[in-house]
C-alpha cells in the first residue's frame, strides 16, 4: 500500500543497519507482520508482534513456520495488557485505535506513558490526526466517549512525548495526517 512504502521508505535507515541489530523489538498493532518480519530479517535478537486480529497473527504465524523463524513471540492481545518492554517498539497506526477505542487509555498522558513503559531504547510513533480518512470514518475517537477527556490533539501529542523522552523527532510524513516521531 501507500502507506506502508511511505513507511517503509521512512524508516528504512533503522531498520537495515546496526541501529537494530542485536536488539528486541516490540511490534504493536502489528498486522501482518511486516516490521515484525524486516525487524528479524535485519539482525534483532527477538521480535513480539502484538495484535488483536487473530487473523492478521495467522499470517505471522504461517510465515514465521515457513521459514523457520524461532526469534518471533505472537501475541493476541490488547495493548494495555501487556507487561513487557523492548529496546525499539513500533507504534505505527495505532494510537487512534488505543486512545479510546481498543484499549482504552482515555487520555493522550495515560498513552503515551504506557508506550514509554514499553520502551527501552527507541519508540517509534505515528500520530495520526483527528482529520484522517480513517478517524472520521470509523469514528475511533467517539468510542468509549465518556472515558476519555478529549486530550486527542497533536499539542497534548508533544507535549506528552516530550514530558516522557529525553529527544523527540520528526522523521517523516505518511499522509497529510500522518507524521512518524523517533522518540529516544
């Protein structure tokens, strides 16, 4: 797809050199696997690909048995039950899903504070704007309503990013509601 050359493109540099090499890798929303996959491809001790599409995990599944890929712990789950931390975590295409609707943080501050939790090294997020195709058709951020206290924004975005790391930065557009952080 679009965005995922976008991504790809984007992110290439940290994820074909050493700057992944010998490290874990935290795949949130992992989908397919793609990251999952270049992640294992390119040199980290270990991978977790996280999702709650039982389908989407089927296909890490069938493909990590294919070619005898031991380094990849699946998991079936929403975000905020899992305890764990990587030194790179992916969080791409996510947050909308994880602030009101899946997982439920309620708040960009409860958000981005799990994710740095997650995070040993380097998280790398895509913050995806209210105005976006997918937002406004789905209404992602209309779940859940009365649990959340309207902090969706991309000033409480970096605000919450920068309270958290120590260097924020942005690395790349997606779409023209879409923007790729490197947060360290």
């Amino acid at each position: 797809s679009y965005d995922l050359e976008n991504k790809t493109s984007i992110l290439n540099e940290y994820y074909t050199n050493d700057f992944i090499k010998n490290k874990t890798f935290l795949d949130l929303g992992a989908a397919s696997g793609y990251f999952t996959f270049m992640a294992i491809l390119n040199g980290c001790n270990h991978a977790t690909a996280i999702d709650i599409d039982n389908n989407h995990l089927q296909i890490i599944i069938d493909i990590s048995k294919k070619y005898n890929m031991k380094k990849i712990t699946i998991i079936s789950d929403n975000i905020d039950n899992y305890d764990g931390s990587a030194d790179i975590v992916n969080a791409l295409s996510i947050i909308h899903w994880i602030y009101s609707c899946t997982s439920i943080f309620g708040s960009m501050e409860n958000m981005i504070l799990c994710l740095k939790k997650m995070t040993n090294e380097v998280l790398f997020i895509e913050w995806i704007d209210p105005s976006d195709e997918a937002i406004k058709y789905f209404k992602h951020l209309d779940y859940n309503k009365s649990m959340a206290n309207d902090s969706y924004n991309y000033e409480s975005f970096i605000l919450e990013l920068n309270k958290n790391f120590t260097s924020i930065k942005m690395i790349g557009d997606t779409r023209d509601t879409r923007k790729i952080f490197k947060a360290t």
